[in-house]
C-alpha cells in the first residue's frame, strides 16, 4: 500500500508553518485565566526584566512539553522556530541554558508562590464549571521514586529500593485529574514525609468549590495524629492502615456472622453484547512451568468502630479478608488470608468504602504521565529546590491539559481529554499542523489536516473567545 518510491524535499518559500497549531489556543487560556498577570504580580525573581518576565519563563518550559518537547535541550528548537515564535508574536525566547539559570532562583517560597498562582487560576475554571462539578471531592497523596544516575545533583539520596534520586510527593485531585501540590524530597524520605501541610492545604484549596472533601492514601498515609482535626474541619478520609498485630487479632476475633461476601461492582457498564474473554496464555504457563501461583478464591468484608492510639474518638474500620489458594502446577499447597484494613469516617456502605479506597489506585496513572508523559521527573539541573522548581512547571503542561478539558462546551468530550494520556492529548489537541499568517491586529491559524477532535477543538476555541474568567 505504500508506494512511493519519487520522493523529494525542498523549502517552501511562501508558506510558513508549525507542527503545534495548538499552541495558540493554550496561550489563549492562559491569558483568559489571568495567568500571566498572576505570575507576573506574585513571582519576583528577576531584577531586571530585559527582555524576559518570569511568566515568560515559566509558560516557555510549560509551552516547550506542549509543543512535543521531551527534554530542557528541547526548547532550542523553539527557539529556533521563526514561525512558533510568530504563532506567540514573541521576538524571542529563553534558550535553554537561560532556563535552567532560572530554575536555580528559586526558594523553596517561591516554588510555593508559582503554585499558588496556579492554584488562583484553577479557581478560575472550576467557578464557570456546572452546579455539582465536585459534589465529592476525592484529594488523592502519594510519594514515589525519580531515580537519575547524576552524580552531581544536590540533595539526591538514596530510596529504600536501592535506586538514587529524589522522592516527590504528588497531592492530585481524582475527579479532574489535576496537580495541585508537588513537593521534592532527597531520595531517602519516607513516602508520607512532610505530607500533612500539603494535604491540608489541598483540602482548603479544594473546599470552597467542593460539597465534601475525601482524603485518600495508602497505609503510609493513615496520620493517626491528625484524624481528629480532620474530623473537626469536616474534611472525610480513607486511609489505609498496616496490618499490624493488633488489628489482625481483632479480625481473627470477629464471629462469622460478621463477615459478609464482597460484590464487587464491575468497572464499568457493557452497552452491547458482552465479547469473549482473552485466553490468559501467562496463567497457562504459570501451571505448565509448576511456578509457585497465588489464586483468589473469594473476599469477605466486616467493620468494627476502632480508636487508634494516637486519636480520642472512634472511627470506622473496614476490613477486606482475602483467602488465597497458593498453587504449584494443578496442586494447591495451602490457603493464605490476607487482611487489608481501611480507616475512614464516612458513613457509606463498607462495599463503596473498599471501592473509593481502591479508586485511589487510580493516581499511580497520573504520576506515570508525569513521570513518562509531561517528563516533568527528570532532574536538569543540579540541586533539589531547581529540580522542584523544573518539575512544578513541567506539571503545568499537564494541568493545562485538564482545563482545556474543563473548559470544552461539550462536556462528555471534555471529561474524556481530562482522563486522556498526554502523548494522546498532543496528538489530537496540540500536534495540528497550522499555516502561520500574521497581519496588523491578528495571528491567524490555518489548519492544514482535519481529524475528529477538531470540531471540539473549535467549539473550544470559541468559547474561550467570549468567555470572561477573571475581573
């Protein structure tokens, strides 16, 4: 089907154009949103602003994720782009080598104060969103690993799997997906380590626009201290908690009138005929091979009220039984329970609760894209506040994902690019081949393709146009 074989190449003369039409319709956002003014008032790290602000910089590293770049290196090749540069009527940008100078700036305050304009601007989205946008809040807090084999980067430390790097603490918003608070940390900090601060500061974020608040981590996360104030403040939490003797002792001691068999609900809901499940070829050579297997065979739940030690009230725990068959080959060896525990002052049934607890899960997917779609973990620079600094921008392509999704008139359309993977999101959002055409009072866009989300991208587009964010 692929036939040609005559192929040449030559410079157009005339017509100039960019691979990231996009780009022009987030610029537009941004300035919607009063980003630029936000930055501009509340960031005060250049002396002297010639020619450069620090929204310039900022919105360059943002802008350079967007545009299909992967690395810092990459924005010379914006910067070298005659027509990206028309497309934003800039005369020029910051190479490389100036913004990593800038990253080096920053103050662990100041790192807090871009994330506050941030966080200033998200307001302004979630104010136009219908009534009922975040009837349930769900504030997702989880830390994980960014190894780097640099020898040289300040602060870096060693993780308890061996790898060095930095540890990041990511407190996201489950219902859109969003960033709202990343903190770095050497490699060696515990996954919980500094969190609480963070995590309130997300729940007062997020209260205002929110009917209840759900505070949700794994059993590194419980913060036995602070449950009570939490509970004080109104702010609901699912939290898993280790299963230390204690608690395996109170479930061995429930009665088995206590237990209940878990229904799990499905995923989601078959619209057409069912399809026919894959064969689980892996499982096969699992028996054939006689590798040691571990089979669910069922899930019981029950709950108990429990006062943790370092709490003065009781709280609800639910508790997840699991009896797994180990395997050999066809031979089962023995049965396993296991217990999960999860401590939480919401009401609901304990099915939900196991299942809004399981929903937290959803957030390792968000720290993958950061780390392998925006690539905001790497580390290119050389100390841990610049590192930080790096990653908070870099987390802003990736947010500005989310409100273009928030912001689409079609809303089943919108929720679908909020829960979209970024490389996908730039396929059909950014990467839209545009002749640049650039007159007295306009820059106009010409798009040169059509695909399906173009339409979308319009209906956008236009709404942007009209729609008037901030005062």
């Amino acid at each position: 089907m692929f036939k040609a074989s005559n192929i040449h190449y030559e410079m157009a003369e005339r017509v100039k154009g960019i691979n990231c039409g996009g780009i022009g319709a987030m610029h537009l956002m941004v300035q919607r949103l009063g980003l630029i003014e936000e930055i501009d008032q509340n960031l005060e790290l250049l002396k002297v602003h010639l020619p450069y602000h620090e929204s310039d910089h900022v919105l360059n590293i943002a802008y350079n994720l967007l545009a299909g770049g992967v690395r810092l290196e990459d924005i010379e090749q914006r910067r070298q782009d005659e027509n990206y540069l028309n497309g934003l009527e800039a005369q020029r940008i910051p190479d490389p080598t100036t913004a990593g100078d800038f990253t080096r700036r920053f103050k662990e305050a100041d790192i807090l104060s871009l994330q506050e304009c941030f966080n200033r601007s998200r307001q302004a989205v979630w104010k136009v969103q219908p009534e009922g946008f975040l009837q349930e809040a769900f504030l997702d807090v989880d830390g994980t690993i960014a190894g780097t084999y640099g020898e040289c980067k300040e602060g870096i430390g060693l993780s308890y799997k061996g790898i060095w790097g930095y540890a990041p603490l990511i407190v996201s918003l489950a219902n859109t997906k969003e960033v709202l608070y990343l903190m770095n940390r050497p490699g060696q900090s515990a996954s919980h380590s500094g969190s609480v601060a963070w995590i309130d500061r997300a729940a007062d974020l997020v209260a205002p626009f929110a009917g209840t608040v759900t505070i949700r981590g794994d059993t590194d996360f419980t913060h036995t201290a602070h449950l009570d104030r939490w509970q004080e403040a109104g702010r609901h939490f699912i939290v898993g908690m280790d299963a230390h003797p204690k608690v395996v002792s109170l479930a061995e001691g429930l009665p088995a009138s206590a237990w209940k068999r878990l229904a799990r609900l499905p995923k989601y809901g078959i619209l057409t005929e069912p399809r026919q499940k894959a064969f689980r070829h892996k499982e096969q050579i699992v028996i054939e091979k006689e590798f040691k297997n571990q089979i669910l065979v069922g899930e019981d739940i029950a709950e108990i009220e429990y006062e943790p030690l370092k709490c003065s009230r009781k709280y609800r725990l639910v508790i997840l039984r699991k009896n797994i068959s180990v395997q050999k080959g066809e031979q089962a060896l023995l049965d396993e329970i296991r217990y999960f525990f999860y401590l939480t002052n919401r009401r609901d049934k304990a099915e939900k609760i196991v299942g809004l607890a399981n929903g937290r899960c959803d957030q390792e997917n968000v720290i993958e894209q950061l780390k392998n779609g925006v690539n905001a973990m790497r580390m290119p620079v050389n100390d841990l506040l610049s590192n930080w600094a790096y990653r908070v921008m870099a987390a802003l392509a990736w947010n500005l994902k989310s409100w273009y999704g928030l912001l689409m008139p079609n809303r089943e359309r919108g929720l679908e690019l909020v829960k979209m993977e970024f490389r996908r999101f730039l396929n059909v959002i950014m990467l839209i081949p545009c002749q640049i055409v650039r007159t007295a009072r306009r820059v106009i866009y010409r798009v040169l393709g059509y695909h399906g989300w173009l339409a979308d991208f319009f209906a956008t587009w236009e709404r942007l146009q009209r729609l008037v964010l901030v005062e």
